[in-house]
C-alpha cells in the first residue's frame, strides 16, 4: 500500500524485454536500505525489486501490465515518480493507493493559472464514473483532488510545490497517465449495483 505522496524522482536508465519486460530505475533512495522483494510504485504501478546497485533497483514487469499501464511509452531517461511502501506508523498524507493500475488517462488540455497548472485529463468511459469532484485518483501514482467532472474528462490543479517534487513539472496535452480510482469510490459503486 502507498499514499500517493512522491518522495523520490528516478530516471529509466536501462529497458530490457526478458519474456518480461526488465527496467532498472536510477534512485536517490538509500538502496541499502531496499530488500529484495520490496515493493515500489513506479509512477504509481506497483513494482517488485529483483535486484538491486548503488543507486539504482531493477524491476521485472509482465506483459499484463505493460498493456494496462503507460509502461509501454517508458524510454531511456524518462523520469519517473517514486513511492516506497508504507510502513505502519507513516503518515497518511495523501490517501490509500494500491499501486493497481486500473487504467490509462490522456491529458487533453494543460493551462496555467496564476503560479499553478490546470491539467484536464479524458478518462477510459467504464473509469469516468468513479471520478467525483473533490474526490480523490493517483495519477502517475500522486494522490490528487478532482476539481471537477464533465463526462469523461476530469480537471486537476497542480501547485507549484508538486510540480517541483514530481514529473508534473514536465506534462504536455497528449501524455498518456497511469489512473488509479480511489478504492473507496469503488466499493461504493460496487455496493450501489447490489441495490
């Protein structure tokens, strides 16, 4: 489990197709203190350590999800937003995430607003519905508040501070994120068709 709140930009350094395909992140987490076996959002996709540098880790991802993910558009040097798990006793900044991809966004409209970014973003239709305004969905695995919804495009407001601690910094109209819906909106949904 992650709260969405970033704590380290890694950089792709290697990509590899093994069967799977193998990625080693560049990091500046004190890779000694990173076991084997641990889990790392990757810009919010729930990744295991196989191996392990001075600065660096690698991680193996299945075809599954390479085609749920943005993973397929990940290069050389692409930079990437990083969470290591939570421990108990960490603070719940941001809010419960997964790390469980449920599906790609497209960033269909990037606007400045005073000393903030105005990003609208077009979700998958069978995603839409579980996205309210001033509810919450980690994008590129950073927990977010939906400003508002209009059919399937959704607004977010990005200040200064974390575009300067994340990758939303560097955002364009046309990119494509990682969603994940907040699992609170889903049981909620879920319970609603039983009704």
């Amino acid at each position: 489990m992650f709260t969405g709140i970033v704590t380290d930009v890694g950089t792709v350094v290697e990509l590899e197709q093994q069967g799977d395909l193998r990625a080693r992140i560049k990091t500046a987490y004190d890779t000694a203190g990173i076991d084997i076996g641990a889990s790392i959002a990757s810009d919010g996709v729930c990744l295991t350590v196989i191996a392990l540098g001075d600065d660096w880790y690698d991680v193996q991802i299945s075809a599954e999800t390479v085609s749920k993910t943005n993973v397929e558009s990940w290069t050389i040097g692409k930079r990437i937003n990083l969470e290591r798990a939570l421990k108990v006793g960490d603070e719940l900044g941001g809010h419960i995430v997964s790390g469980h991809v449920d599906g790609v966004a497209e960033v269909v409209e990037v606007a400045d607003e005073g000393d903030s970014t105005r990003v609208t973003l077009r979700a998958p239709k069978d995603l839409a519905r579980f996205i309210a305004p001033k509810g919450s969905v980690a994008l590129n695995g950073t927990s977010l508040t939906v400003n508002d919804v209009e059919g399937c495009d959704f607004g977010i407001n990005f200040i200064p501070h974390t575009k300067d601690v994340t990758t939303w910094g560097d955002v364009s109209k046309g990119d494509r994120v990682n969603l994940e819906i907040d699992t609170l909106a889903r049981y909620v949904a879920r319970l609603a068709e039983m009704t």
